[in-house]
C-alpha cells in the first residue's frame, strides 16, 4: 500500500473514531440532560400553577366588583321609582310608573343586599401570596469534566427537593416555604461553581501541556470540592425533610375520624338485625 492510500486510510479510521466519540458524548449529554428537564418541567408546573391562581383571584374580584356596581345602581333605581310611586299613590291614588311601589322598594332592598354582600366579599377576598419563580436546573458539564459527576448529583439532589416540597405543602406549609426559600437562596451560588467548571474544562481542553493548564486543573478540582460540600448541605436538607414528613401529624388522626363512623355503622347494624327478629317473631 503506498504511503499516500496509508495516510488516506488512516485520516478515514481518525474521522469514523471521532464520529464514533461525537456520538457517545451526545448519548451522555443526553442522559445526564434528563433530570435537568425534569427539573425545568418542576418549575414551569409551579409556575403555571401560580399564573391559574392569579387568573382565578382577578376573574373572582371582576364578579364581585360587577356585582357591587350592579346591586349599588338597581337599589338607587329601583328605590327611587318606589318613592315616586308611594308619592303619587298618596297624591292620585294611582301608581305613577308601571308596577306597584313594593315591587320597586323589593327590588331596591334586594339590589342594596346584593350590593353590600359583594363588596364585604371583595373587601375579604385573600390576592394571591407573593410568587418567587424557581430557580431554573444548572449549566450542564461535558461528561468527562471536572466535576460533572457533582453537577449531576446537584441536579438531582434539587429535582428531590421538588418533590418533596409538595408533599410538605399540606403538612406543614411554613417548612414548604422555608425549603422553597433555601433552594432559591443556594442554588444560584452552586450553579455559578458550575459555570466555572464549564470555563475551566474549556481552558483545559484549549491549551495544550502548559503551566496554565495545569493551573486550570488545580483551580477545576478546587471549585468542585466546593460543589461537592454545597451537595452534601443539598443532602442534609433532603434528610431533614425526610425526617419531617415521618413525624406525627398534629391534627386528628385516621383513627379518630373513622372510629365514630364505624362504631355507627355497627350500631345500625345491630338495630337491623333486631328489628329482623322483632318482626321475625
């Protein structure tokens, strides 16, 4: 084989191996991304889930407020025919406007009613609490960076967070809102340690064996034992969260409720079956 076809060969198996890693780095990118979805599904949920409530809360004070305007203009309508009408029915002896003057003071005492119910409503009506946004997931990291494996972990250790906040929002709402504010308060700074893997596995990758990139691996493996603490606090978290959902509910207990329930069934029970030989006899 000539020297020209051996070279040609060899840049054709150089090209297909390069392919071959193109396509096993996009397999890992594309496994290590799914919890990153998640999490990111997590947050739209959350965010849209606040955006109904608004809606909610808007549309219910436009019905109020229509209802106050509605009830406040037919009780000064209807009231004032029913004074025009009592007027002349005293002067003529006949009504002035169409209908007797109970109809119209009806009307004006149910419009008056209407009016003064909507607006206590409107005046009770609870605005939505202030809404903070998730933080979104963190930057990915190629696969055989430093501190990719950290990066991942973090991610996930968020998506369990997520959760796990629903599940204590019934129990327990003010540990919800404290894990909530703990994520959002934690997470940005993990996530610019992230960013800094990411500039420094560029660097490491761009410079060849050199003082500078020896010196982007020792600062790489630095921020990443700095993620790895931040992961362990993620962690600690997760267990006391985990602790929290095991502990004893305040409120009434199963037993509680069903007992009364069963015991009356049982006495119903019993009743039937007595009246069955009463009248069996």
């Amino acid at each position: 084989m000539a020297r020209n076809d051996r070279e040609a060969f060899g840049a054709k198996v150089q090209a297909g191996i390069e392919r071959g890693l193109d396509v096993v780095e996009a397999w890992r990118a594309a496994r290590a991304s799914k919890p990153n979805r998640e999490l990111e599904a997590r947050r739209q949920q959350a965010i849209a889930a606040h955006a109904r409530e608004v809606r909610r809360y808007e549309r219910r004070k436009a019905q109020l407020s229509t209802r106050t305007i509605g009830g406040t203009a037919v009780a000064g309508v209807a009231g004032t025919v029913g004074v025009i009408d009592i007027i002349a029915e005293v002067a003529t002896s006949d009504a002035a406007v169409y209908g007797p003057s109970w109809m119209w003071l009806g009307a004006a005492v149910l419009g008056g009613v209407t009016a003064i119910t909507a607006r206590r409503s409107q005046r009770s009506l609870t605005p939505p609490a202030a809404f903070t946004p998730p933080i979104g997931p963190p930057p990915q990291l190629r696969a055989d960076a430093i501190g990719a494996a950290e990066a991942t972990r973090l991610t996930r250790l968020r998506l369990q967070l997520a959760e796990v906040v629903p599940a204590l929002d019934s129990l327990h709402p003010a540990a919800a809102q404290d894990l909530r504010r703990a994520d959002h308060e934690a997470s940005p700074p993990l996530h610019a340690l992230i960013t800094r893997l990411d500039v420094l596995d560029r660097m490491r990758r761009d410079l060849d064996a050199s003082a500078a990139k020896d010196a982007a691996t020792t600062a790489a493996e630095q921020v990443r034992a700095r993620l790895d603490a931040g992961c362990q606090t993620y962690e600690m978290l997760l267990t006391a969260s985990a602790s929290l959902l095991a502990a004893p509910d305040v409120s009434r207990s199963t037993d509680e409720v069903l007992t009364p329930a069963i015991e009356a069934l049982s006495a119903y029970t019993h009743g039937l079956q007595r009246s069955a030989e009463t009248f069996g006899a």
